[in-house]
C-alpha cells in the first residue's frame, strides 16, 4: 500500500512529531504546577495473559453455579469449602448488584490487602480504540484495537494505551516526561528503572528507563584496580573523533549512574516481608524496587516509574496447577511488598499495578484457556480506596451481552480510563491528560475513583 508523504516524511511520522511537540509544550506547562512530594508507581505486567476468571469469582449462590457449570474441569470450590476461594470483604463484599467475590485460593495476601483497604480490583480492563457493543462488534460497526488475541500486539497496546497510533513511547515514559521537572536537576540516574529489562512502558520522548538487575546496577564485570584505572583513564583522554567522544561520555556516564545507585542502595535495610516468602524472580524484583525507593533522596528523585514483570501466564494447558504456584507467588510478592513500603514510611506514596496482555476465554480447553480480551486487574497501596471492585464485572453468560462469541468479555473499561486513573494520582494535571492519554477523550470515566487525592 503506498504511504501518503509530505516532502519525504511519512504521516505517521508527521503525527509522531506532532506529538512529540505537544509532549514538550505540556512538560513545560506543567512544571509549574505541581509541588515535591514523593510518588512511585509501578508496574508489574503479567506476560502470556492471566485468566482472572479464576482469580475473582462471583460467590453467591446462583452466580457460583452458573461459574461451576461454564468453567468445568477449571472451577474452584465455592467459600467455605475444602481449599475454596477466600472471602472478599469482612462481612462478605457486595456490589450495587448484590453479587459478592472471593479471591483464588492460594491468595491470602490479596484477601488481607483487600479486607484492610488497600487494594482495589478494577474489572474487564482491556485495550479499546474506544466504546464498543457486542451488536458493533459483531457488525463491524466499531473499530477495535488491531491484532487482537496477539500476545505481542496487545503486550504493546497495554503498555502505550494508543492502541489505533503507531506509538514509540509508552504512557509511563510520558508521564516522566511530564515530571521529570519534579526532580532534583543534580540527578543523574533516570527516574524510570525497569528490573525486567526493555520495556514499551517506560520509553519516553526523553526520559528512559535505567536497566537494574535484581543483583543492583550492572557495571564492568571483572574490571578493578588497575585496569579500571588504565580504562578510566582511556575514556577521560580528549577523543577528537565525534564517535570517540561520543563512547567515551556514555562510559563515563554509566560508570558513574552505577556507582551512584550501588552506592545508594548498599545500606537499604532488611525487609523482613520479602525474606519470609520463597526467593522467586518477582520477589528479587520487588525487593529491589524497595531498595530504589529507599534511596530515593540520594538518586535525588520526587518522582519514580518502575517496571517488573513475570511469565508463565500463557495457560493453554494445566492451568489449575500453573495458577496455583502463579498466584502464590503474587499474593505473596504484592502482600510483602506493600509491607516494605510501609516499613519504608512511604506506603500511601507508591501505587502498584497489574496489566496483561489479555484475559483468556471462560470455557476451558484440555485443562486450559484460549486468548480473551477483557480481564480484572489489581492496584495496591496506601492511597489506594480499596476493598472494593470498579468497574462494570462482565455477565459471566457465554454468548451473552459482553461476550464477543466464545467467552472472550468485550471490555467495560478501557486501558486508558484504567491507566489516566492511576496517572492522576501521579501528578499529571487534567489539561495534560490528553497528552499522556490521547483517546482519553472518547471514554466516559478519565478517573474511576479508585485512587485517593493526587
């Protein structure tokens, strides 16, 4: 297909630039009118696509049988029952419907979050280009988000929130680009650090993400005393070549930023809710975002965007087995690090958050699940209003009102209602709203309630 052009560039490089300037005219703008206070969000993105029909169920009665008899070989015993899901709510949760929940099985610390306040199920969250009926979906009447049920495509869409434009920036990255001005102008280190490695989320039109292993920043390996000495006077020597020079800053620089964080995080304290959980990926991730937000005033940061991630959410098989040691996990992980929060005297001040890349199909499959759309996320913190689901939960009615034909729910709330929720409490002011989220304006609910005053 040929592509339209203007004096060379192509249209989707006109809007990209276009954008990139509203980026930087916004940035400027909202310099001025945020205070200091220390914020952190972060990320944890759940790859393969996580089956949260199975991590919060509808609990009542009628709704329990109806869940039983379309889940099959996949559903969990009822509350009350031999290892059945745990109780959301002290007395029983229960939304304007009357419906109560509980939560899988091997998640006590969700159900403790919950209870206490702390966290907040949001539900059917899914990448839309903008509202859409199961009638236009059916019709063809509505455009949807390209690609859907693709791991890769959708991965991507959830993290820029601009499912209908070639992004190169992730809403995280705007967002920092936005606040950086918030941050100490002496600092370094970026403020956008990712443990899981190259992300969509963090890119921003300036500010990138700094790559941290669980281990600490990643310096030379093998490099010290002497030969340090000799490479650092190598790259200190004047370079006339622009190339040379060039190689030599960015050493210098990453030599330095690392120094800077390992130095920083060397006397981070020990956090007991982290070493009474077994030491998996996700645990070692979230252990050193706590060490990071300890040493935020010495990286000179107001504000932080981190990234984690972990696997194994793809269940097109054994899914009863896999869920149960992958919610453990993040029942554990989310439940210890919220303690280290508090511990750190920041709880109300970092907002944690699930994403991925689709829910999956309410009938099973030989022990498994297909690709979906539509699925329940989770936020988690002290600013959070938590204890209770937002959002609108799907009629858990196969080839029913939300569903696209096979049990895959047509989301209730977009990604980007979902995420502009969470960058508000962040900081981004409602006049750069559009700027971070540029569809934000075709979806009823920019702020659903789930987060307390920025």
């Amino acid at each position: 297909m040929r592509q339209a052009v203007c004096a060379g560039v192509s249209t989707a490089s006109l809007v990209s630039t276009v954008w990139d300037l509203r980026m930087v005219n916004a940035a400027i703008a909202q310099s001025t009118s945020l205070l200091g206070d220390y914020k952190a969000l972060v990320c944890l993105f759940l790859f393969g696509g996580n089956d949260a029909n199975n991590l919060v169920i509808q609990t009542s009665p009628t709704d329990y049988t109806n869940y039983s008899n379309a889940r099959g070989l996949l559903a969990l015993p009822n509350v009350g029952s031999p290892g059945g899901v745990l109780q959301l709510g002290s007395p029983a949760y229960a939304d304007a419907g009357g419906h109560t929940y509980g939560v899988h099985p091997a998640c006590p610390g969700m159900q403790s979050l919950f209870n206490n306040g702390q966290l907040a199920f949001v539900a059917n969250v899914g990448t839309l280009v903008g509202p859409i009926t199961k009638t236009q979906y059916q019709n063809k009447t509505a455009a949807v988000p390209p690609q859907l049920f693709s791991h890769n495509d959708q991965q991507v869409q959830w993290q820029t929130s601009v499912p209908d434009q070639v992004s190169r920036t992730g809403w995280g990255g705007r967002c920092a680009d936005l606040l950086n001005s918030l941050n100490d102008v002496n600092g370094t280190v970026s403020m956008s650090m990712s443990l899981a490695g190259a992300n969509t989320y963090e890119v921003g039109n300036v500010i990138n993400a700094y790559n941290i292993s669980t281990s600490g920043a990643v310096s030379l390996s093998n490099v010290s005393g002497a030969r340090l000495t000799a490479l650092q006077s190598l790259v200190n020597m004047g370079h006339p070549n622009l190339m040379e020079d060039a190689y030599s800053l960015v050493t210098n620089r990453a030599l330095a930023n690392a120094t800077v964080v390992n130095n920083a995080i060397a006397t981070a304290p020990a956090f007991p809710s982290f070493t009474a959980i077994p030491n998996t990926s996700l645990r070692r991730q979230l252990e050193m975002i706590a060490k990071l937000i300890y040493a935020r005033n010495t990286l000179l940061h107001t504000r932080q965007v981190f990234f984690c991630s972990v696997g194994g959410y793809d269940t097109h098989g054994d899914q009863l087995n896999a869920q149960n040691n992958l919610y453990t996990e993040l029942s554990n992980c989310l439940k210890a690090f919220y303690d280290a929060t508090v511990q750190l005297g920041v709880g109300p001040n970092v907002t944690a958050f699930t994403a991925s890349d689709f829910g999956r199909t309410y009938p099973y499959n030989s022990g498994g699940t297909d690709h979906g759309w539509g699925s329940h996320q989770m936020v988690v913190g002290g600013s959070v209003q938590g204890g209770k689901i937002y959002g609108n939960f799907p009629v858990l009615q196969i080839g029913g009102p939300d569903d696209t034909s096979t049990g895959r729910w047509i989301p209730t709330t977009a990604v980007d209602e979902f995420s502009a929720t969470i960058a508000k409490w962040f900081g981004v002011s409602s006049g750069n709203m559009s700027t971070v989220f540029p569809n934000i304006g075709r979806f009823a609910k920019p702020d659903m309630g789930f987060m307390g005053a920025p």
